[in-house]
C-alpha cells in the first residue's frame, strides 16, 4: 500500500492511497492511526546463548524454544514477549506450560494433561 494524499484543513477527513495491484481507493475517517509494530523482547536469550531462528511472520530473529518454552539452554525457559508476541492469553498459557515444565525438569510432581513434558 502507497500513501497518496490526506485530506485535511486542520483536521483529518480521510484517506486516498494506492494499492500494490495500483488501485486508487478513498476512505473516509476523523483520526489516523500508525502502527509500529511489537517487537519481542529478546535480550535476556541472547544473553544466556540460546539458539534463535529467523521468524518469516514477525520479521524477526526469535529464541528456539519447544511447545512447553524450554530453550537451547538447559535450565532456561521462555514465556511471553520473551518468545514471541501472540498476546496476553498465550503468554499466561506459555507462562503457566513453562513454569510446569521446569518442575518437571527438576524431578517435581506435575498432572499428565497440564504438561507435555511429564
């Protein structure tokens, strides 16, 4: 998508713009609004040299991590914006699926449903 043109006289009444096909489409509008885009919070991996791999969707470099968040790393497990960002209710789950899998790790008692790793 191209920008073309606002329309304004102080205050904002739509949009014109261009698509990549090269059609012109008009919408109209009192406010715009810009993304910038979430970026996952990666430092901490990095950090402690867990492997990453390329993410196509989110155009980013991603910590490898198994469906219960454990890493390339023994002992280290990632959760949240930490691995990815896919939203408060998947980070509660991955939380919740990490913490049980480290006490899996650690010889802990865990339910057979709540953990993939038991």
């Amino acid at each position: 998508m191209e920008k073309q043109e606002y329309d304004t006289d102080l205050r904002v009444r739509g949009i014109t713009w261009r698509t990549a096909r090269g059609q012109l489409r008009h919408t109209e509008g009192d406010a715009v609004g810009i993304g910038y885009g979430l970026r996952s919070e990666t430092q901490l991996a990095d950090l402690l040299k867990c492997d990453f791999a390329f993410d196509a969707l989110s155009r980013q470099w991603l910590p490898v991590t198994d469906e219960d968040g454990a890493t390339s790393q023994k002992g280290i497990y990632l959760a949240g914006d930490g691995a990815g960002i896919r939203g408060a209710d998947a980070a509660e789950s991955a939380g919740e699926l990490a913490a049980l899998r480290c006490l899996a790790d650690l010889g802990r008692p865990v339910a057979q449903k709540r953990s993939s790793a038991s």
